[in-house]
C-alpha cells in the first residue's frame, strides 16, 4: 500500500548575516579604505567590530556593503530586506550560528511586500525556530553558499534562488521547498526530512548533483504546474524516489534512485523525460499512482539502467562511487549521481 502525502507549504520569511574576521581600526566608522558606497562592517560578540548584533549591521548597511560576522551563537531573528547586492558572510559554517529568538523563521530573506535583490548569505549555520530556518520571500538573486540549515528553507515567488554546497536536515517537514519561485539547488546534501525536496504552484527549478537521503517519504515531490530539471542527482535510502503529481513537468537525467520504496511515481496528468538513470534496490521503478499503485513500465526512459552503483559505503552514508562502479561512462555522463568516483590509484 503506498500512502500519498503532499507537503505542506507554509508561509514564512528569512533573513541570515554572516562574517570572517578582519579587524579594523576603528570600530565607530567603516575603514577609511572602502569606498562609502561599499563599505565593510564586522559583528562581533565581544565587542570588538562596529556591531554585536547582526541584525543592527544589516539595519545600517547600503545596498552593496558587505558584512562580516565572527564567530559566535548569535540568539537573534535576523531580517534582509529593501536591499541590494548586500554580503553576509560568516567566518565559518560551523563557526557563526544564528539560533533565532522569538519568532517563526530564524533568517528572512525578503518582507512582505519588500524583497530583497542580489543578497549573497555564506558561510554561517542558522537553526530553526518554530520549523523554519530559512524563509525568502520576493526579491531576486538571492544565493546562499556553504550554508547548514537545521530546518526547513522556504521560497515563495521569489526568482533565481541558488543554493549551494549547503547541508539542511533534520526539518520536521521539507528540507527545501518552492512555492511559485524559480531557482537551482547544486552539491548540496539534503537529509532526514519528511520530504528532501517540494516544488509546487508554477515554480522552476534546476536540481543537480545533490545527494538526498534519509526523507520520510519521497526525495523529491513536485505539485501543481511545477517544472524541474533533475540532473545528475543521488536519492538514496528514501521513502520514494521522485513523485510527480497534478500536472508537473520534468527533465529527468543521469540520477541514482536506490533504496526507495518507489524509484519514479507518476500521476497520468504528469509530463517526464527520463534517461540514463540507474535505479536499483527500489521495491518498484516505475509505478502509476492509485488505488492500489501500478507498475508503469511504459514510462520508463529507454536508456535508464538497472545496475548495483557501488557505492563506497552507503551504510555509513558514503555515496561516492567505487572506482570499478558501472555508474562510470553511462551515456554521455562521466559518471550517473551526484559525487565522482573515488580514485582507483592507491
């Protein structure tokens, strides 16, 4: 019996600063060196940059500054909005964590109506407060680097969102979801959530060479007239691979989809493309929704395989590919998944 659940979008906002640690001389005014419309401002707890709070930084700077924020818990809601080509950056991702205060959503990104533009967050952790950790609402441009999210990210009509090299788990719903934004989600490792990944409403959006892993339910779930272009992905150990629900449209190329209760689900309103995907260990691969659930061989990719990925060590959570993987050169991949394989030099 495969049990359908859709995730729930909810609304919230988000914000985050971050830093390194460069100490300037005087810690009233910005250095004398940077230019006035693109000034640098430090966030130290002990007092010694221009702020101890990240949000008091933010409220000060222009479009264009950049903050630094030292290490250090920062127990403070943190919002960015009506700026433009603002960058926080933290002096390391597990060095900088903002833990949020008071209300839903430790870091905003965007406020109703403002948004945001060009806002470049990296390099810090934020961890959730009331289920979120990060909301981005409107605005553009908005890209987040190196970043640990303990929570869910939230996107809603907001465009060109990039994630990047960011860990996000342990959310009580979704790890990353969309609602009518678009965006891309590269090298990033998304895991033990309900579901890894949402896309719904009219969102597009690009997924490549992410690893997600451990999800309650499906990786990846898309609603609505959503459409995705999943690229070279592992989804692994979930409760399903990818769903496509309502009317979703999907470009779906070189993934590694194991260990699932289901590889590909289908609603007949759905639109895919699959090729050289690798599903093995799944208890189905292709399988129409109903009641009960069908095989659905017919929508299978006529170059997808069904081969063992040989993985490293996928007990311990090591989905790198075995030098000897039959992942390696499938198609015109080098290698199917989201990590290369390890080298086969001692």
């Amino acid at each position: 019996m495969l049990t359908i659940v859709r995730p729930v979008f909810i609304s919230c906002v988000l914000i985050l600063c971050a830093l390194p640690g460069l100490a300037l001389a005087n810690p009233e005014e910005p250095s004398p060196s940077q230019d006035v419309a693109s000034s640098v401002w430090q966030v130290a707890l002990d007092g010694s940059g221009h702020f101890t709070s990240i949000q008091e930084a933010i409220d000060q700077a222009v479009s264009g500054d950049t903050i630094m924020i030292k290490r250090g818990s920062y127990a403070e809601d943190v919002t960015v909005h009506s700026k433009e080509g603002l960058s926080i950056i933290g002096e390391g991702m597990d060095l900088v964590v903002l833990t949020g205060k008071k209300r839903v959503g430790t870091l905003h990104i965007g406020k109703w109506p403002y948004g945001a533009t060009n806002v470049t967050i990296r390099d810090l952790s934020v961890v959730q407060h009331g289920g979120l950790g990060v909301g981005i609402f409107n605005g553009s441009g908005v890209r987040l680097t190196r970043i640990r999210v303990n929570g869910m990210v939230f996107s809603q009509q907001v465009q060109d969102v990039h994630l990047e090299d960011c860990v996000i788990g342990d959310s009580e719903t979704t790890g990353v979801a969309f609602a009518d934004s678009t965006g891309t989600l590269s090298g990033n490792l998304i895991y033990h959530n309900d579901h890894g990944v949402a896309i719904g409403g009219k969102s597009d959006v690009t997924l490549q060479r992410n690893v997600i892993t451990r999800s309650l339910y499906e990786a990846v779930v898309m609603t609505d007239q959503s459409k995705a272009r999943l690229i070279q992905n592992t989804l692994v150990q979930n409760g399903g691979g990818v769903a496509f629900q309502d009317d979703a449209q999907a470009e779906v190329q070189g993934n590694i989809i194991s260990q699932s209760a289901v590889g590909f689900l289908f609603f007949p309103g759905s639109h895919t493309t699959l090729a050289f995907n690798a599903l093995s260990g799944n208890q189905g691969n292709y399988v129409m929704t109903g009641d009960p659930p069908t095989p659905a061989p017919d929508r299978a990719g006529k170059t997808d395989v069904q081969f063992a990925p040989g993985f490293v060590n996928p007990e311990n959570g090591d989905f790198r590919l075995q030098a000897d993987s039959s992942m390696i050169q499938v198609g015109a991949f080098p290698y199917l998944g989201a990590l290369p394989p390890i080298s086969s030099n001692p």
